[in-house]
C-alpha cells in the first residue's frame, strides 16, 4: 500500500481502512501515512476522524 509509520501497526491499520469501507461505502485510496494522520479507530472499532 504505502509507507509504514510506526505509530500504527498493520493490524490497526487494516482496521481502520475496512471501517472507512464500512462508513463510506467504499474503499480508501490514501496511503497508509495519510490514512493514519487523518484517522484512528478506538478498542471499540469506532472509526475517529481527525479534523483540523
């Protein structure tokens, strides 16, 4: 995919993208630098969007 960071492992990573699948009903683009700076998901699997 892209880049790893090491703020986020694979496993999160993969987490985050099927839920930003799961929510906009189709799957992200981004690489896994910007996926990470612009999301995050909780214990709970409750995707975060991070604005600024």
């Amino acid at each position: 995919m892209g880049i790893r960071i090491a703020k986020y492992d694979g496993e999160k990573l993969t987490k985050i993208r099927e839920k930003i699948e799961l929510v906009f009903g189709r799957a992200s683009t981004w690489d896994d630098v910007t996926i990470s700076e612009r999301y995050n998901i909780t214990g709970d699997g409750d995707l975060i969007m991070i604005l600024r």
